[in-house]
C-alpha cells in the first residue's frame, strides 16, 4: 500500500471514532428531549381524550388563539435572521438554529393535538432534535461541516425516538432532506444518534407498538401486483394530501389578505371550522388518530370516505396556522386507505393496510428507502416487506414532484421524461417534459 493509502485508512478510522463520540452524545441529548416531549403530550392528550363534544368545540377555536398567540410573539424573539427549519439549517445556515425559539413548535403542537387539531407529533420531535444538534455544535465550536452533520443527526434522533424505530427513523432524516439522494456521509452519524436516541427513550420509559402482520404464503405474483395497485392508489391519495395542504394554506392565506385578519385570529377561524364538522365527521379523526390506525392495521373494515376525512382535517388544521407534525397523518392516512382498497382486490384488509402506511409515507415525504425499512421495523415479515417495497416505490413515482415538505430539495427527476433544475426547493421548482419527448410529440403533431 501506498503512504497515501495508510493515512487514508487512519483518517477514515478517526472519522469513525469522531463520530461515534458526538453522535452518541447527538443521540442522547436528543433522546431525553423527545422523552419529555412525548411525555407531555400523553399528559395533554389524555387529559381531553373524553371530554363531551361541546367542550371538544370549545377547545378547539381556544387552542387555536393559543397557537395564534404563541407563534406570533414568540417568533418576535428571533432577531438573528435565521429560520427554525431543518431544511434551512442543513441546505442554507451551515448548521445554525435560532435557540431562543427552541420551544416555541413543541409547546404550539402540545396545544394543537391536546384541543384536538389533526396533526402529528413528530415535527416537534424533528425540531427539538436538530435545535439541540445545532446546540452541541454550537458549544463544541465544531466547524460548518461538522455543525451540519451533527443537525442531520439530531434531525434523525428525533424521528427515531418518536416512530420507535431506529434505522427507518435515522434513514428518513437524511433521506428527507433532498428528493432522489442521500447524503451517504450522513448516513454513519444518523444511524449512531437514531439508535442511541431509540435506547435512551426507552430507558425513559416511553412505549412503542408494533404490528404483526397476517401470515403469509408463499411469495405470490399476483398478490405482488394487487399490492402495487394499492401502492398506486395510496400514492393518488398521498397527491391528494399534499394539494389538499397546499390548497388550505393558499385559502387562509387569501383570506386574511382580503380581510385583513389578525395573523393570531386565523387558526381560531380553523379551530371553528373544524369544530363544526366534528358534527358529522367521527371525533376518532381528531388529533393524532392512532386509535384509527391500529383497527385499520388489527383488520377491521374502514370507510371508503375515511382517509379523505382525515386529509381534510389535517389540512383545515395545519393550513389555517396550526402547529403539528405532517408524518403521523401520513400514516393513518395510508392505513385506512389501505386498508378499504384491499376489499377492491381481494387481499386481507391487514396486509393492505400496512401496504397503504408504507406507501404513502413513501410518497408524500418522498422518503421510500425509509419508508420500506419502517415497513420491515414495524411490521417485520421477509415476503410483507416483498409487497412493501414494490408499492412504496410505485406511490413514490405516482405521487410526482410533490411533497409534504415545501422546502425540500429536488436533487433528481423520477422520469426520464421529465427535467428539472437540480437543488431547487419543491415548492419553488416545475418539472418540464423532457427535450426528446417534447420532439417526439412535434414530429407526431406535423404528421397529423
């Protein structure tokens, strides 16, 4: 071996040892912060689990002036400039959070899901994760590189603690960060924090749950494309999630523009918008749904209506100004829709509805590596990953250019007929026909 060679491998050793040190202590931190977190919101969401549905209308405009409230003078304390997003934390602020609004997000989505607004509980956990990241950073002095590295980790930290599973969850904060790549040299330090921060919840104390599957026959083709059906039809829903959340953002937007509404007042304005249709949308649909979930996953029949009902919520929550996490609703979205497509085709409802869950997280976060190893963390099973892994990544190219997250980057078209500008936000980037189809189509139009 060269002299190069050999310093390379003791360079690449170190590099492994670093990060075992700081992404253990990454882990940690992060961890216990999502614990407390978690805790919190089992405390909240117990607490108004069975009020009387006049005390649920109630709750749900006031919890909206809280969100209102909060959001509005505690961002007022963010004089430095920078955002408290972790896509601009990684793409654009060499890994800075503003650390005197750390508790702004997990306090307004305590508020949201304890009132009853549909939403998740991992985009606080994201949060906590890479503000305390950016944190440890920040004190070690580490240099840009490292600052962005270690916030990836806090980002995969948080997501792991909170799904209850440790690789899926570490591999879904990388692989969420850009459309169509993974920072590889991310992935060490993530799996690190994720698994650590998995532990030391569960030295916390906090509990998990995980499904088993049917079991099943041997491999089956048809079964195979009967899933992928369902992973297509998981992925229209998912394009139907994303539009949906847009289109609400758009219209409370307008509409305070037009009026010229308080900022505070337009999350109460939503908060009674969906306390009114609680009056003929089931109450199982507000806040976290997971009761939902679990019958969908456990078999028994769900309404064919049912994941629109809860996209609807969802979006009505989080676009009117509401604070929540976007990934839990993917997966009681992608549950029950599984779970009724599978009567269309003949598969057991269970089967379909992990499918489903898989699938449109796949989709809609535009995450399906993660998404199929969550399939396999949660549901285990070597032939259900089989048809996971086929209709999550049949949702993922259905779904096209859209995502959940409006700051995600496009790294890579998923078709060869399509182009885009690489490293662009999603929100902000077009896909265009490609150059030979667009000729192709001209050639064909002079011929006619």
């Amino acid at each position: 071996m060269r002299r190069f060679d050999y310093f390379e491998t003791v360079v690449m050793l170190a590099t492994v040892a670093q990060w075992l040190v700081l992404a253990t202590i990454a882990g940690a931190v992060v961890g216990s912060g999502t614990s407390l977190f978690l805790y919190g919101l089992m405390y909240a969401t117990q607490s108004t689990a069975t009020v009387p549905l006049w005390v649920q209308m109630i709750l749900l405009p006031a919890g909206g002036l809280l969100n209102g409230l909060l959001l509005y003078y505690g961002y007022q304390m963010n004089t430095g400039g920078l955002k408290d997003t972790v896509f601009s934390a990684v793409h654009l602020q060499k890994g800075r959070m503003p650390i005197k609004t750390i508790l702004i997000k997990p306090v307004a989505a305590l508020i949201t899901l304890g009132c009853g607004g549909s939403a998740g509980k991992e985009g606080p956990c994201s949060h906590i994760g890479a503000s305390l990241a950016a944190m440890i950073g920040q004190i070690l002095h580490l240099n840009a590189e490292l600052r962005q590295r270690i916030v990836a980790c806090g980002v995969s930290a948080g997501f792991a603690s909170v799904f209850g599973t440790p690789i899926a969850g570490a591999i879904y904060g990388v692989e969420m960060l850009a459309i169509g790549r993974i920072r590889y040299d991310f992935l060490f330090p993530a799996i690190i924090a994720g698994v650590t921060s998995f532990e030391v919840s569960k030295y916390w104390g906090v509990p998990y749950d995980y499904y088993g599957i049917i079991d099943l026959p041997q491999f089956s083709e048809i079964v195979f494309l009967k899933t992928v059906l369902i992973g297509v039809l998981c992925g229209l829903a998912a394009l139907l999630f994303v539009e949906m959340v847009r289109g609400m953002t758009r219209l409370f937007a307008a509409v305070r523009a037009r009026f010229g509404v308080w900022p505070p007042l337009m999350p109460v304005c939503g908060g009674v918008v969906v306390a009114l249709l609680v009056l003929i949308i089931p109450r199982d649909y507000l806040g976290l749904s997971l009761p939902l979930m679990d019958r969908a996953l456990e078999g028994a029949p769900m309404p064919y209506m049912g994941f629109v009902w809860k996209i609807l919520l969802v979006a009505i929550t989080l676009g009117s100004g509401f604070y929540g996490g976007i990934v839990t609703p993917q997966f009681v979205i992608g549950a029950v829709a599984g779970n009724a497509f599978a009567h269309l085709f003949g598969i057991d409802p269970t089967l379909g509805a992990a499918v489903g869950l898989v699938s449109v997280v796949a989709s809609a976060s535009n995450t399906p590596v993660a998404a199929i190893l969550m399939g396999v963390e949660l549901f285990s099973g070597v032939v259900g990953a089989a048809y996971m892994a086929g209709a999550a990544i049949a949702a993922y190219l259905v779904i096209g250019h859209r995502s959940v997250y409006p700051e995600q980057r496009v790294a890579y078209s998923k078709s060869s007929w399509m182009r885009i500008r690489p490293d662009v936000p999603v929100n902000t980037e077009k896909a265009h026909l490609s150059y030979g189809l667009l000729r192709w189509w001209g050639k064909r139009h002079q011929r006619k």
